[in-house]
C-alpha cells in the first residue's frame, strides 16, 4: 500500500480520505490491518496526533476497528450481508446527491408497484398515518422529513420484499440526513411543500386502488420532480447537483 504526503490544512481529514479511497478501490480489505500510528505519521511526514485523530475518526463511523493490544484493522462486515456491503459502499465511496436520487428512483418506483398488488389493510393504515402525519408538518411549518421518510418506508414495506427492505435500510442514515437538506433547499420556492404533499396524496390513492401502473408512474413522478427541482435551485447557486458529495451535503 503506498500513502501520499499530506500538504492540507486539516491533516486528519486528508488521511481519513486516503483510507477510505484504498478501501475503496480495493487496497484494503475488511480485516486487513493499518500499519501503526508512528510508521503511518513517519511515510506521510505528518504528526502522530494527525493520524490518532484520523482513526478516531474513521473507528466512529465504523470503518475501521482499533483493538487494544492488537492494532488498527479494517472492519469486518459479519456475514457480508447485503446490507453490510451497501453501508459500507455509502462510507467509502465518493458517492453524489444525483447518485442516492437515482438509486431512490430504481427502487422506490418498483417497490410503489408491489406495494399496490401486495399491500395489506395494515400496510395502508400505516401508509395513511405518515401521509397524515405529513399534512400536519406542512400546516405547521415543519420540514416534514421524519414523516417523509416514515411513508415511503411504510410504502416499502407494503412490498413484502425482505431483500427490498433490507436494501432501504442499508441506506436509511445516509437518506434521513440528506431528506432534511434536501427539504429545506425545495422549500426555498414557494407551493412546492403544497406539490410534494400531493403527490404523496397521489400515490397513496394509487396503492389503496390497487393499481400497479399508477403507483409506479406516481412514485416516479414524484421523484423527478424532487431531483428536477433540485436541480434547478442548486444551478441558480451555481452548483452542479452531480457534484454534491453525500458525505458534505451542505446544500
């Protein structure tokens, strides 16, 4: 494994990226063990508190695991579940706002289809319940994420797909963070919360008919408009939406 020498400010956060793209391009494997804080700090010409902080940092978004006694190993991903694979993906890649919009796209429009021929008299009260729950967030002002996110994981859920679910739920953290920045950017232009609560209405109505083809159109209605929105405001900003890293959406 070959490290680069370190020339910016925040030096902790130049080695953290340095791992995690090794990792990413397959240098380092879980299990594989970094070499010691003193020889990392010598081969980079930086300071050993640089790189304790580095592995702190990684150790606490589960990246790696610092074993007393034994050292700094990449960490292991169980049983190398679906899911595990997928957090992991999200931690170490370098992937975008436009990419998780577009992954919601794959999935979300065909989970709306299932839901409607699959969902249960339970299924629809719960999708009800967040759909509601999303009304009273608007008349009040709030950003509606939590109630957001609720529907359309109630929705997935109506799908009756373990692997689907298990999918949904590799990315939730990664979702629930960029559902609150994402919110907040469309709220800037007036009627879109009115929009994005009607189209919510829209497909719930779909899923309560039955009606595969109209919960798929809908979902997928919904979510291009997000994106198109998006990126229409963040293009006003001059910024391109495919540009907007999920780990610094600051949007």
């Amino acid at each position: 494994m070959e490290f680069k020498p370190i020339k910016a400010k925040k030096i902790y956060e130049e080695i953290v990226e340095q791992i995690k793209d090794m990792i990413a391009g397959g240098e380092l494997n879980p299990g594989d063990k970094l070499i010691p804080e003193r020889e990392l700090a010598e081969r980079l010409q930086v300071g050993r508190s640089a790189v304790r902080e580095a592995y702190r940092s990684l150790e606490a978004i589960g990246i790696i695991e610092i074993k007393p006694g034994e050292g700094t190993f990449v960490r292991e991903m169980g049983t190398k579940s679906m899911a595990d694979i997928m957090s992991m993906a999200i931690l170490t890649g370098k992937d975008t706002l436009f990419e998780l919009l577009e992954l919601r796209k794959i999935l979300e429009t065909e989970a709306a289809s299932l839901a409607a021929s699959r969902r249960t008299e339970n299924n629809l009260k719960n999708i009800k319940m967040w759909l509601d729950q999303m009304k009273k967030d608007l008349d009040s002002g709030n950003l509606g994420d939590v109630s957001d996110m609720k529907f359309h994981y109630a929705l997935a859920d109506a799908a009756h797909n373990s692997l689907l679910m298990r999918l949904m739920n590799s990315i939730s953290e990664t979702m629930k963070k960029e559902m609150i920045n994402v919110r907040r950017k469309l709220y800037i232009t007036k009627g879109t919360p009115q929009r994005l609560y009607e189209q919510h209405q829209i497909i719930y109505e779909a899923i309560l008919k039955g009606s595969v083809y109209e919960a798929r159109n809908a979902m997928f209605t919904h979510l291009d408009f997000t994106e198109k929105e998006l990126i229409q405001n963040l293009k006003a900003e001059g910024i391109s939406i495919k540009d907007v890293k999920l780990s610094t959406a600051k949007i």
